[in-house]
C-alpha cells in the first residue's frame, strides 16, 4: 500500500500527456492502436517514446495498456507487442487476458504486470487469485461499492488497488459490453465500441395484425402518458420507460464523480485513484487533474476541514452527462441515468493552449472561436487561480494578419504580445508555461441551463443524502 494515493490521468495523445503532468498527475496510463483497448490512440511509437522520457524527466510514472481480449488472429502478434514494450520500459503494463497475462509473465519477468478493470474484479478472492499469478496491482470493477474496496483493501494489503474515481460510464459498467457488437459489428473489447449506450430510440408497438407502428410523441401529447416496465417477479413494481419528442435515451449513464467521496477513497487507503477520459480535450485532462490534485492535497493537510463544495465549481466547467456516485454508495437508482439527453452540457468551452514562448510572445492554439473583446480564463497549475485576458484584436501567429475574430483550424493560432498581460511578463511565463489551457464562458441556452441545472441540483441531493 502506498504512503499517499496516487492521481491517474488519461493520456490519448502527447500533448494530453504532457498537459496532465504539468496539472499535477503522478501517473498516465496511454496505448498504441494495436495494443489495446485504447483505438482511438492518437500517440505514434516515437511521440510514446518521447511521452515516457518526458513523464520519468518529471519524477512521474506512466503505464501502458495490453487490455484487448485476444482472439486466435491476435495471438501471433504477441511476441511483437511484447518486445515493444520491452524496450518502452514503462512503469507498468495493464492486461485483461489471462492468456496475454501468462505470456508476458513468461517473456517479459521485468513487467510489473497490472490487471485491467475488464477482468472485472470485484472480490478479495479474485484479488489474490491476480496476486498469486504475479499481478503487482488490480483495477477493481465499476461495480465494487465502497464497502467492498474496503474489505478488499483490508484482506488484500500486500497489493495495490486501483479504482475509478471520474470520467463518463458505460452502461455495462467495466467495458464487457455486446450492444456494440450486435449493433455496429465494433467490439467494445477489442478497442472499437460504437458506444450505442448514448444513442436514442424509439418506441414503436406491433398491432395484432403484424403490423409495426411508430408511437408519435410531439408537444402536444408528450405529458398525457408514461412508458412503465413491469418485471415477471415484481409485480406492482413500475420502471418508467423516458421518451420526448427527441426521442429515448435508455442505456445512457450520466458520469461519474466520486469527488464527494474522496475522503472514503483517501482514508481507506486506496493506491491508485484513476480518471477515465482518453478521448477528452486537454481541457478536460488538466481540469480534473488541477482539480483532484488539490482536493487530494487538502485532505491530506487537513482532513477535518475539508469540504467538496470547494472543487465542484471547477468540476462543473467542464462538459458532462450530470454526475452520479457510480456504484460507490451501493445499488445503482435511477438518479443514475440521463434519460433526457446524451449530449454533454457545460457553460465553458475550451479555448485553447500556450503551445511554446516564442521570446516572450506566447503562441496560443485556438481551440475555439473567439471574438473581440471576450475574456479568456488561463488555468494557473498546483493551484485553483486563473489569469483572465481580454484582446481586442487578433494576430496569427505565422502570418501576422490582425483579425476582429478567431476561430479554430489545424494548428490555428495567435500571438499574445507581452503588454497584453495584466502581470508583468515575468511572473505570467513562471505561472503560465507550455501547456496551459485556457477556456472561455458560453452560457447555455434557457433549455439546456434548465436540464445542466435540473441534474446538478439531483447530484447535490445524491451526495447529501
């Protein structure tokens, strides 16, 4: 068991990599395409190469994934993954396959073999059963309680455990989901999930006759009735079926913060505190990282103080689903899931990153469209302060064309000259390096403030409950 908790972040890509560290992350975990179940990887091997040297330069660890589930095509490529990550050296190797696990163990002794959440690990039993084949820390399932990574932690000391602590859910909760597969031929274990869980659907009735009618919901009619499910073994117990006009969102899981619960995580003794997201903006990765890394360090300061309301206001700056507990609590209620919609809601968008000094001019990639006048936050790292600017025109950063506007485009950006800074330049390049993210405000729509609103409200009842 590690003396302090360990804050994980998600790496889909270099710069993401780069941005965690810089927001306070003591570890990453990243893949390459092949490898895992992370796809959507944006890292080649030589930018990989560079983000482990850069994360080891720090005093920081990074742990690689090889958390597909094989299938016999897949086999003849182990020796090749294996020998990659040989000469990669990262500080651990995330497998789910107890076959690859074997191999590895074999080939590769100097690992130090970790056990992905798709193993789904949900007992002390399965923790030592990992324990005696090698395995040096086991990501639990989704599906553990508090109470039981409690008791797990407890018979298990001589391990490290891992748990999920924010990030978007699935609705088959540690990944092993067919609906993917059944539905656009992707499988969510070898990396390609379609993600159905988000997706809306329709009601439609099959009259006696064999004919199949849409169930056609619009203004008018959309508050007259409800859709009830009655299971076999509980009768008089209703679920409702939610559809609008828009549709029905029935799989769809809103995300999970478990920031209210840190001091169970903390206190527990749990190592490793881990963030889902690999897909995410640099924005969401520095967030959350600036974010946990200081309610983390809080606690631990002064436990008996500590209060979650001083970090949700950051956490609500970012897109989401509404927020839930997870399973931390116990069994799953509906306040679980976002029947409303799946898109994500937030009032701040990404703006963009200090991508190097030039001198003393920052060079900004804009992430978003920007006009004249409006104010950008710069997210100040190891601490929950920004610095805003307001420019009033716009000069690109390779052309020297001044605009009234900006918006984003492949590698788009500006240059913000010294004087515009409300610091002396100095100080501004201490406290915003390479890799600052800034965001800007954008208020939501009355309708969209409503429902963000409506499922921020749910989650404070939730967590005080």
């Amino acid at each position: 068991m590690l003396d302090k908790a360990e804050l994980l972040l998600p790496a889909g890509s270099l710069i993401k990599l780069k941005t965690a560290i810089l927001y306070g992350a003591d570890a990453v975990y990243a893949g390459t395409p092949d490898m895992c179940l992370r796809a959507q990887s944006k890292f080649s091997m030589e930018e990989l190469k560079e983000g482990i040297d850069y994360v080891h330069s720090k005093g920081k660890k990074i742990y690689l994934t090889l958390n597909l589930f094989m299938h016999n095509r897949d086999v003849e490529k182990l020796p090749t993954f294996v020998e990659t990550l040989r000469q990669l050296k990262p500080d651990g190797v995330l497998i789910a396959d107890p076959g690859v696990f074997q191999y590895v163990k074999e080939n590769a002794p100097e690992l130090n073999l970790f056990v992905s959440t798709q193993a789904n690990i949900c007992s002390w039993q399965a923790v030592k059963f990992w324990q005696s084949q090698g395995a040096k820390l086991c990501v639990l399932g989704r599906e553990v309680t508090f109470n039981e990574a409690k008791e797990i932690r407890e018979k298990c000391p001589d391990i490290l455990i891992e748990t999920f602590m924010h990030g978007a859910m699935c609705m088959s909760y540690s990944g092993r989901c067919l609906i993917s597969n059944y539905l656009a031929d992707r499988s969510a274990n070898q990396g390609k999930c379609a993600h159905c869980c988000r997706w809306h659907y329709k009601l439609h009735l099959r009259l006696k006759d064999g004919s199949i009618k849409e169930l056609l919901i619009d203004e008018n009619n959309k508050d007259s009735f409800e859709f009830l499910l009655e299971e076999e073994f509980r009768p008089g117990e209703y679920f409702e079926v939610v559809e609008d006009e828009h549709g029905g969102y029935f799989l769809n899981s809103k995300d999970m913060c478990l920031m209210p619960r840190l001091p169970d995580l903390l206190s527990a003794g749990i190592d490793s505190l881990k963030v889902e997201g690999r897909n995410k903006t640099e924005y969401y990765a520095g967030t959350v990282a600036r974010t946990y890394r200081k309610a983390i360090d809080d606690w631990y300061k002064s436990p008996d103080n500590w209060d979650y309301n001083n970090y949700m206001s950051e956490l609500n700056t970012l897109q989401n689903r509404g927020y839930c507990l997870g399973f931390h609590d116990g069994k799953l209620t509906n306040i679980s899931q976002n029947y409303e919609y799946t898109r994500t809601l937030g009032d701040w968008l990404f703006a963009g990153s200090i991508v190097e000094w030039q001198g003393n001019d920052a060079i900004f990639e804009i992430r978003n469209y920007i006009n004249s006048g409006e104010e950008i936050e710069f997210l100040i790292p190891e601490q929950l302060q920004n610095i805003t600017l307001k420019l009033n025109e716009f000069e690109d950063a390779v052309t020297g064309e001044i605009t009234a506007k900006v918006s984003a485009g492949q590698g788009k950006s500006i240059r913000i000259k010294p004087t515009s800074w409300p610091l002396p330049i100095e100080e501004i390049k201490k406290l915003l390096p390479q890799y600052v993210i800034a965001r800007k405000f954008s208020p939501l729509k009355d309708e969209n403030r409503k429902m963000l609103d409506n499922k921020t409200s749910e989650f404070h009842i939730l967590c005080n409950d």
